[in-house]
C-alpha cells in the first residue's frame, strides 16, 4: 500500500499543479469582468442574514490514512458545534465514505453524500456536487455554504482547511498580482453582466475542483507515510519478538540441560 500511494500521489500532484493555472484565471477575469459590470448583481454574490448554513466535507473513502481523515472532521464537527450553539441550522453535505460513516453514527443527518470520487476526482464529480450546492443557496435552503477540506502544501505537510464559498466573495488582488498603472480596456460581448453570471458557477465549480484534488494529493500522502510508518513498526516489532523467542527458546534448552545433567548424576550416585 506504501507503494501503491508513492506512484498515485506523482499524478496527483501533477494534477494539483495543472489545476492552479485555470484557477488563477479565473480568478482574474471574474475581477476583471466584475469592474465592469458596475456591480451588476446575482444570486450567487448576494449575501443575507445567515440563519441556515451548509457544510461540506471532505475526506477519503478508504482508510489506512493516518490523521487524515481524523482531522478535517474533527474540524467540522467543532464548527458545527459551534453553529448550533448560535443557533444556526445545519444541512451537512459529506464527501468520501469516511465522513458518511462517522457523522451517520453520531445521529447528524446528511442532505446527501458523494461516494467513489475522492481517489481520483473528475471535473465531473465537482460539478455535481457544486450544481447541488448552488442550487441550495438559490432555492434559500441555505444562506451560507461552508467547505472542510486538507490542503495540499507538500509531500510532508497537509492541513486542514476552512472557507466560505457561497456567498461568493469577488476576488480581490493580491500583493503584486496586478501592474501598476493605469488598468486595461476591455470590450465585452455580452454585457459584463451577463458574462459575470455565466462565469459565476464555473467559479464556484473550479473551486470544489481544486478543493477535491488538494484532498486527493494528500490523501496519497498521508497513506504513503502511515504505510511507511506501518512497515518500519511491523519490523521493529518483528525484532522484538524474535528476540523474545530466542530468549525463550534458549531458556527451555537450558533447562532441559540441566535437567538431563541432574538425572544422570542421580543415576550415577544410584
């Protein structure tokens, strides 16, 4: 299994890697499109008084992961207890068979679960679990949708993360994102506006996109090193206890020994 995880985590860092180009873009032509507009508004960015808030996590279906798992949930669940006691309502939306399984035993009740795509993310998957989010902040089931995932930083370190997608907050520049001077003009056909709300959801799925791949790449990585830390322990321990049975061993052997000697000299005296 260490093995298995050290070949898939190769691509899943490369998928990771090819994913950040796209992302950045679009980032960069929804500011871009967004100054344009006017401030046009859409169902996506407007915020209201949060009362119901959704929560998204994101685990593995398998285990044998170390904390993994463990510690994204963890952190959901504190967050969720904390909801609750604000008084917020709670709709729970479970990525990977892990969260399924422990918030289904701790009596939460799960609006829908998305099973078989946490090993290998399709652009697909994250569609379908962003349709079904957006959807909910559109019809008012939700008024907030909260994301619980492991980031990605590198082969030895992996966090979990925490953020808000929905409402969706229009990106802002970072530190030297963006040249000085005077901004460029654009044309657009159509208006910004329209162009803005076609963009917004594929926003929103590029972000459950790049959210799935990160807690793909350190799902790899958190196997890769539990089977590692697996394999040196099982051989300690192999160690271990062959040591304690030679120790055994020649305890039983010396005993017979000395057995044997006693009885013949008994004999001997006879």
């Amino acid at each position: 299994m260490e093995l298995i995880a050290a070949s898939r985590i190769v691509k899943a860092q490369e998928r990771v890697k090819a994913a950040k180009p796209y992302a950045n873009k679009m980032a960069e032509v929804i500011r871009n499109v967004g100054r344009a507009s006017g401030g046009a508004s859409h169902p996506l960015l407007e915020a209201r008084p949060v009362e119901k808030v959704g929560v998204l996590v994101i685990t593995s279906d398998r285990g044998l992961a170390g904390a993994y798992n463990s510690s994204i949930i963890r952190l959901a669940e504190r967050r969720m207890i904390d909801l609750q006691g604000e008084r917020k309502t709670i709709r729970l939306y479970a990525v990977g068979k892990k969260a399924q399984t422990y918030f289904t035993f701790r009596k939460y009740h799960i609006e829908r679960s998305f099973l078989g795509v946490t090993d290998r993310p399709g652009y697909g998957d994250a569609r379908a679990i962003a349709n079904t989010l957006m959807d909910e902040y559109a019809s008012g089931a939700v008024d907030a949708v909260e994301v619980f995932n492991t980031e990605y930083l590198s082969a030895l370190i992996q966090a979990p993360a925490h953020a808000t997608i929905l409402p969706i907050t229009p990106p802002s520049a970072k530190d030297g994102a963006e040249a000085t001077g005077p901004a460029p003009a654009y044309s657009y056909e159509p208006e910004p506006g329209e162009i803005l709300g076609r963009l917004l959801p594929r926003y929103v799925e590029s972000e459950i996109f790049g959210r799935l791949l990160d807690s793909s790449a350190s799902e790899h990585a958190s196997r890769q090193r539990a089977m590692k830390a697996a394999t040196e322990n099982a051989d300690e321990l192999i160690k271990v206890l062959t040591r304690t049975a030679n120790q055994a061993r020649q305890a039983e052997i010396t005993t017979e020994i000395s057995e044997i000697v006693g009885g013949a000299e008994a004999l001997a005296k006879g």
